[in-house]
C-alpha cells in the first residue's frame, strides 16, 4: 500500500510550462509501461550525459557514442560523424554545442513520430 500527497497539476519550470501529476506515489508502485519507456529515456541520457563535462547535457562526443550505440536502427548513417554533428547543430536550439535534455526529447519525439508513422 502507498499513500499519496497532492502536488500542483500545471507548473512553470525555466520559463516554460509542464505539467507534474495530480496525486504523487510517496512509495513507488510498478511503473506502467509508458513510465518505464520514460524511466529508460531519461536513464540513457544521464549514463552518456554524465560521462564528461556536464551531467545535465550530451557533448558531440557524448550524443555521437548515444546514437551510435542505442539509435543506429532509427537514424539513418548514425556511425558517419558528420551525420551525427549536422543532427546535432539541428537539435541544439541555444547554439551552446551540448544538447540538454529538452533539446535531446525533440529528437526522440521525430524519431518516435516517424516510426510511427505519423505525418510531419
């Protein structure tokens, strides 16, 4: 059994708005399979993330090794360096040469939409 306290349904994070559940497990039950595509997401990007410089960001390197490794089925020529660094400078919004996770989702957003097969 898990109790449940109430957090804010729509918040403002960084200048934009998310939304965060209704009603928050204190004790966390099995994640349903949508949470634990989630949970892998975003453990993927802090395991490469985290292997230089910055753990809040993916450096060339670190989203080389990540679609090289873990997207090579979804992105077309993903062990061409220069494939990767053109997909990269699209991503990366604020021109910092890192992408933050924000930046990174739109990439899992494409890739899941085109597998889907849902218009662009």
């Amino acid at each position: 059994m898990f109790s449940l306290r109430r957090t804010c349904g729509l918040q403002k994070e960084q200048g934009h708005w998310c939304w965060c559940s209704l009603l928050e497990p204190t004790e966390r039950p099995e994640l349903f399979v949508m949470e634990s595509a989630i949970n892998v997401l975003v453990s993927k990007f802090k395991v490469y993330a985290g292997s230089e410089g910055s753990s809040d960001t993916l450096s060339r390197d670190e989203f080389y090794k990540l679609v090289k490794a873990e997207l090579s089925n979804f992105v077309t020529d993903s062990a061409d360096p220069a494939v990767v660094d053109q997909l990269m400078r699209s991503l990366d919004k604020n021109n910092d040469g890192e992408l933050n996770f924000l930046e990174f989702w739109q990439l899992i957003g494409h890739l899941a939409s085109k597998h889907g097969g849902f218009s662009q």
